[in-house]
C-alpha cells in the first residue's frame, strides 16, 4: 500500500512509523514509483569531478538549477535523495579518466561496436522507433488532431506510425535489429483514464470540478501512464542501442472550431537536458537525471542527434526552430539540437534522437498530408516534393546511417 500511495501522490508526504515516529518519505512526480537511491553507491570513486561539473552546466542542470539537490566538492559529489537526507560519492583522483561503470547501461556506442563491412553501416545496432502518441479513436483526447472541412484529417500519431513503418525496413536494409514501440492506434498501457482518476484527483489543487478531474486522468493516461509503458519496454525487454522518437510539430493557432492554417513550417531535435530546479526537486527526476549523466549518455546522443537531424533538414529543407522559453538550451555546434527534459527522453535509458520536424497546421504541411503517401515525386506549392512520410523515414535513414558510418571507423 505504501507503494501505491506514493505512486498516487505528487507531494511530500510523512507516514507515521510503528514507532510513532514520523518517517520522510520520497516525493515523487505522478504516477512515478519511489526510486531506490543503493544504486548510487556502484559509482563510488569512479567518476570524474571535472566531466560531471561540465555535463551539469552544458547539458543537465545549466545555471545552477541543481542547487540544494546536487552539490559538486572538490572530492566528492553531495545528491540529495529522499527528504533531508545525502548522499556522498568520491570523485576519481585527480588525473584519472571517468567512464560509465561497467554493467551500468546496456547500450553501446557505435565506437565499441567495431568497424561495418561496407553498405551495412547499421549491422549489429539495436533501434527501437517510438511513434509518438496516439491514433486512431485517441487522437482528439490528445488533441493531436485536426481537420479542414471535409478534408483528410491530420493526426500526428497515425502520421508517425506511417513513418515508423516506412523507417523499418529501410534501417533493417542497412543491417540494424529494429523494434517499433508500437504497431498500431492501441495504447500500450493497461490504464485507461477511469482507472486513473484518485491518482489525477490527487494531483489538483484548488477547486476540483468533474471536467477538471476528467481532463486530468485523460492527461494521466496519454501524456504519463502510456510513456511509462513504453519506457518499461524499451528498458527491460528490447535494450536498444538508441531509441528514435518519431514526432511531427504544431504551431498555436487561434480558435479550434475555426482553424486557420500558419505560415510557420520548421524542424529542431531534443536530447535530454536542461532541468529545472523546480523539475528536480522531485526524487524520482533527480536520480533519473543523475543516472543519464553518470552513464554518459550526452556523449553519444548529441553527435547522434546532431547527425540525424541535419540529413533530416538536407532531405525536407526545413530552416531551424527557435525556443525562446527557459524550458530548453540550444547544444552542440549547429542550429538545430535543444537539451530539454521531456518524460521519454529521460526515461528511456539510452541515447534517444527525438524529432519534431514539420508544423503539422501549415498550409504545405496540410496539402502533403492531404496528398497521403506515394511514390516519385509531386508538385506543391511550386516545389517537388516526395511523400511527407516518404521524406521524413529517407531523412532518418540517411542521418543514421552518416552516423554510424563515420562512429564506427573510430
């Protein structure tokens, strides 16, 4: 029950003991199990002070968000974990490179997969491809969805399953072992938003309305409950090498009832990174956090990002998106590659590439979609142009496979 309970809440939360004693108990972000903080003692004396304090400022935690969360001495690293309580870890000697600890990650990197014969870059790698959301009857939950009158609707997670079945073939010709996260419009996870409404009533504040608590549980369902599952099968059962994550963009645009499409049309990547200190007061992003920085993964997942996304950008011709929230950090040498926190990006525990090219509500967005998937090339709007779905898999095949061809002479 204890379990259940902090699974449920989001807030921090004090049980009384046997004893009578009040024991602190771990805060954690919806539906997130409590984390178990013994791991941390298998980097003890094995990591480097200077990387960590580098991969804190560039990638995870820039500005000093992690502060009063995670403490870097001049021997040792302080993590907080559960309430008050610390933990303290042992820097490396000074002079002594750092690694991931061995058995730490099941992913390898391209340099320690050894040289590919020759048109088979991709042969021994592991790609799971997550088509992001839903289909199907989900789609308008998630508001992913759209339509012009009577036209074809655009919904991003039919749109992304296409690709994903494009993609695999393509990757699996190149000599990868590919895995979708999902092969049609069904959830992954068991839960559904009634069974989830005590959790997302238990995250309101304020005046709690019937609509609120539907709306919430929906949330609950789309947005956590089904990454989570998605996540438990990438980690415990495929154990890829990488994870793509395939995803299509969206501007604001006014009224819903009334759409009107944009001009806006772009394309950026996101690996993980930049926490907020707000994002790591909770106990379960904290250690997830730590654990991406401790086993290295920015070091694989910005030069994959950064490939990928830029044959993406040669193949569609699409210029690069510009955030201007605090909720993400531009990394790397070009213009397209954020760090930002996102659930599946920090639960996957490998080097994921998460892509959001093309606006899915601007005109020549629309009009492909409209066009559906075909082979050879059209006209539109003046340009020549393959298949939407047709270029953006072409795109990922091509940065993957640049990728692995150079990683893996190394």
């Amino acid at each position: 029950m204890r379990v259940r309970l902090v699974t449920l809440l989001s807030a921090a939360l004090l049980l009384v003991g046997l004893n009578g004693v009040e024991a602190e108990v771990a805060r954690v972000s919806p539906l997130a199990p409590p984390p178990d903080w013994s791991w941390l003692e298998e980097y003890q004396r094995k990591l480097n002070r200077n990387e960590v304090l580098l991969a804190l400022e560039e990638y995870y935690a820039p500005g000093g968000s992690a502060a009063g969360y995670v403490e870097v001495g001049p021997s040792s690293l302080r993590v907080r974990t559960t309430g008050e309580s610390w933990k303290e870890l042992f820097f490396l000697p000074e002079g002594e490179a750092g690694g991931a600890v061995e058995g730490g990650r099941f992913w390898r990197k391209a340099a320690e997969l050894g040289v590919a014969p020759a048109g088979k870059p991709l042969l021994g790698v592991r790609i799971a491809l997550d088509p992001g959301h839903l289909g199907g009857e989900w789609a308008q939950m998630e508001a992913r969805y759209f339509r012009m009158g009577t036209s074809r609707p655009v919904t991003e997670g039919d749109l992304t399953l296409r690709v994903a079945k494009r993609l695999k073939p393509q990757l699996e010709k190149l000599g990868a072992e590919v895995v979708l996260l999902r092969t049609s419009d069904r959830p992954s996870t068991p839960d559904r938003p009634d069974t989830l409404r005590t959790a997302a009533a238990a995250d309101l504040t304020g005046s709690i309305s019937e609509e609120r608590v539907r709306s919430h549980s929906e949330l609950f369902f789309y947005r956590i409950s089904e990454i989570r599952a998605r996540a438990r099968l990438v980690n415990e059962q495929i154990r890829p090498d990488l994870v793509v994550c395939l995803h299509f963009n969206a501007e604001e645009w006014g009224e819903p009832e009334m759409p009107q499409l944009v001009v806006h049309n772009h394309l950026h990547a996101l690996m993980n990174g930049c926490y907020s200190s707000r994002e790591l007061a909770f106990e379960d992003i904290r250690s997830e956090m730590l654990d991406q920085l401790f086993s290295k993964t920015a070091d694989e997942a910005l030069p994959l990002n950064e490939t990928v996304v830029e044959a993406l950008a040669e193949e569609s011709g699409l210029p690069p998106f510009t955030y201007f929230s605090n909720n993400a950090r531009r990394v790397g040498s070009g213009a397209y590659v954020y760090a930002r926190n996102l659930l599946a990006n920090r639960l996957y525990r490998a080097p994921v590439v998460f892509l959001e090219p093309y606006v899915m509500n601007s005109e020549p967005v629309w009009k492909r979609v409209q066009l559906g998937d075909y082979s050879g090339r059209r006209i539109v709007n003046g340009v020549s142009c393959k298949s939407l779905v047709a270029e953006y898999a072409d795109g990922v095949a091509d940065g993957l496979a640049r990728y692995y061809s150079t990683a893996r002479r190394q």
